[in-house]
C-alpha cells in the first residue's frame, strides 16, 4: 500500500504515555500502539457491489503498581496525562496477579531482522476491482457453474509499535492482500457451492485471479448431485490442506500455555510424551522472510525463535508469553501477543511438516476412505478432546476419488486423530497455519 509509514511520531507518543504513567505512580508500564489499514472491494455478476476503506491507530497503556495490574485503550487525540492516571487508579483497585509484569530486559529484542513484510506498491481501488472481477469471471467460464456468490479483493497493511518503561522501543509494518470468489454450480434445489481464495504479503505473490476462480468453479462443480453414505466406523478420513489447516490450527490452541495453565487443554499433560506417530514434526517460526505470521519481536518486544513444537512425534513446547510462563514455571519463547491491552500467548508461523509420500499415494494407500473439503460447525471440545463436525467431500474407493458426498458427520478425539494422521508433501508455506493434505485412521461417519 502506497503510504508514508513514519513510526516514529507514534513510538514518541507512547514513549510519553509511558511517562506519564510512572509520574502518575505506575511502578512499570508499557504502551502499544496497533496500525491497521484497510481497502477492499467485492463484485457480482460484473458489477461492483461494495467498496469499503478503514484505517485506525489504536492506543494501549498497561500499568502495574506492585502485583496489580490494569489496561486502558484510547483513540488519537486523548489526554496522556488524563489516561495515565486512570489507568494506575484502576491498578491500585485490582486484585493482585501475581504472574502479570514486563517481560524481563535481558529477553527484550536489542536488535532484529528486516522480515520484509512490507510491500511499497501502490495498488489501487481499481487494480483490486479488476482482480475481483477478473476471479468471478473465471470462475463464471467453468463448466456447470450456473452463479457467483460475488468475488473480493483486499489491500490492507497492520503493525505494532511498543514502548515500555524498560527500555525497550520498537515497531514493524506488513502488508497483506487477498483475493477470494465463491461459485455456484447446478439448478434449484441442487445448486451446490464453493469457493477459493489466496493471501500474501506481496500482491505479487498472489497466485493469479483467473487460477482462483477457475478453481473456485471447479470445486463448485466437481460437487454437484452429492450422495449420502452409511454410518461407518474405522474410517480413513482424508483431509484437504484447505481444512487441514484447520486441524493444525487445533493442536495451536491445544498447546496454548494459557489454556495448559487454565486446565483447558486435553493436551495438558502431555510434555514430553507422544502425541503423534514417530517421525512427524510440526514447527513454529517467527522470523520467515515474507512469512505470513511473522514478526521480528512479540507483544512484549521479546526476540521469538524457530521451535520444534513436536519432534519425532513429541511434545517439546507450549506457546509462551511471560505471564502464561511464569504461571507453569516456565520461561516466555516469545510468542505473546496482544489483543489489545491484553497479551497472551499464541503460534506464529505453525507448521505441521510435510511426510514423504505423495497427495495421489496417499490417497491411493487409502483404499476406501472420505476425502473432506469442507466442515461445518464447532464441535471440537479443546477440554476432553472431543471432535465431531458436519463434513462435505468425495467418497474414495480402491485409492480413487469417485463421487461427491455430503450431509455427514465425522467423529473421533483428537488426541487418537494426532497419533493416527499421516501427512502428505504439499504443504504450501504461505500460510500462518500451513498442513498439507492428511489422513487420519480410525474415524466414525455417521450418514444415513
């Protein structure tokens, strides 16, 4: 996005609210600074629908006073003064934490890498209209698609800056544009949809408008006259990188520290101990050049390194921010984020590493299986494990993808799901949450 970023002015400002909270009798503090700026457009059926622009600068001071703790947000334009003295009256009314304070200074970042997640092109209102365009048009020219739900596309650019009373002062930018369309196929009661989209930090780097609208009209198409199947137990379910990464987004929140911490998570006693077959490795990595959830520090301005969350199928580490941490009697890995005045813990860029076979021979391997391409719902119980979710696919016999199917449940626990999946070698990286396509043993269907 074509825009000036000069950091500086902001840093400056937050460099001054946090003085003026330790005037105000803040024992240490620490305020942030969230940028976000957005601009997209959708179309339908060759006209464009809706055009849509947001920008924000988003203030956040928090203050300790001994063991208490309090946050405020404001907008640009407020009182420093005025918010830091709220903030540390509001402290020295709370409960103590005893696990809330700073990041300790000889974590913080002193330097860091350029990640490059900034892209300096300008790209325009119309730019963005002719891709979302050009995506349904392309979806439209497939065969059997027959409607669009409306196509997007959207530039938009986010970043933190971080003061706190430690000494510590950064910021960093990224951008990130996207595409997406959605296609109908078939007539009246037997219209089937579906859709495809991309996103990248570089507008470049999108994968072209018409490849995802012809994959988008494929999908929509390739699903048309869906069949039921029977209520079936041990069943290898294979499931698309689209939906995997979902999957690999359950094992993230299932090795939250704050959830292990909380007595949330049904992984919560499982460090050190395996959790999926030998072999199997799924990492986390805040410092990919051009890597979607990358950053050069974390919400507390600690330095992040690449992990092997699980090696060999072990469970090696647990996201940590320095409250989560000191809560487990652990030590932050970097990986705290704010929302907000808040901070807590999450994944960055996650990946459940690709295996050694091949998409085909996996599915091949199956033999009879159900090939998932989309999922319905949330029941997924991050407490017991339980996972049971409405699920669209293909039906697969002897290793071939034959026939649509949909209105079936799939069901099993996830810990049984992780020590039974196998993954294939086509996992695309540019995602924050990145999984190729994997087969999971031992399922439950339940259809007609």
């Amino acid at each position: 996005m074509s825009e000036t970023i000069d950091s500086a002015v902001l840093e400056q400002r937050a460099a001054e609210l946090v003085d003026q909270a330790r005037r105000a009798g803040a024992d240490a503090a620490d305020a942030v600074v969230v940028r976000g700026r957005s601009r997209s457009v959708s179309v339908r059926l060759g006209k464009v629908e809706a055009t849509e622009a947001s920008e924000s600068d988003d203030f956040s001071l928090r203050v300790f006073v001994g063991r208490r703790v309090a946050s405020v947000s404001a907008n640009p334009g407020f009182d420093l003064k005025v918010l830091a003295e709220r903030a540390v009256a509001m402290a020295k009314a709370s409960p103590e934490d005893p696990y809330a304070s700073l990041a300790d200074p000889d974590r913080l970042a002193k330097s860091y890498p350029d990640l490059e997640l900034f892209d300096s092109r300008d790209v325009s209102t119309e730019a963005l209209t002719e891709t979302a365009l050009a995506a349904e048009g392309a979806a439209l020219s497939v065969a059997g698609v027959t409607n669009s739900s409306g196509a997007g596309a959207s530039a938009g650019m986010g970043g933190l800056v971080l003061v706190t009373s430690h000494g510590f002062s950064g910021s960093y930018m990224a951008t990130r544009f996207g595409c997406s369309v959605s296609a109908i196929a078939g007539e009246g009661t037997k219209m089937e949809r579906d859709y495809d989209f991309d996103s990248r930090l570089y507008f470049d780097e999108l994968r072209t408008a018409e490849d995802i609208g012809r994959v988008a009209g494929e999908r929509a198409a390739a699903r048309v006259n869906p069949r039921r199947v029977a209520t079936q137990k041990n069943v290898t379910v294979v499931f698309d990188p689209r939906v995997a990464r979902g999957f690999a987004g359950h094992l993230a929140g299932a090795i939250n520290g704050a959830s292990v911490a909380r007595k949330t998570s049904f992984l919560r006693d499982m460090m050190g101990k395996q959790i999926m077959k030998s072999g199997i490795a799924v990492t986390d990595d805040p410092l990919i050049v051009r890597g979607a959830s990358s950053r050069p520090f974390d919400g507390e301005g600690v330095s992040g390194s690449k992990l092997s969350m699980v090696e060999d199928g072990v469970l090696r580490h647990w996201f940590l921010s320095t409250s989560a941490a000191r809560e487990l009697g652990l030590e932050t890995n970097g990986r705290g984020v704010r929302g907000g005045p808040a901070v807590s813990p999450a994944s960055t860029n996650l990946a459940l590493e690709p295996g050694s076979i091949s998409r085909d021979d996996l599915i091949r391997g199956v033999g009879t299986g159900f090939y998932v391409t989309e999922l319905i719902g949330q029941g997924v119980n991050m407490v017991t494990g339980e996972y049971s979710r409405g699920a669209s696919g293909f039906w697969i016999e002897n290793g071939e993808i034959l026939y649509p199917v949909s209105e079936v449940t799939i069901a099993s626990n996830l810990k049984q799901m992780f020590m039974a999946l196998t993954p294939a070698d086509d996992i695309d990286r540019k995602f924050g949450i990145a999984a190729p396509t994997l087969a999971v043993e031992g399922m439950t269907i339940a259809g007609t």
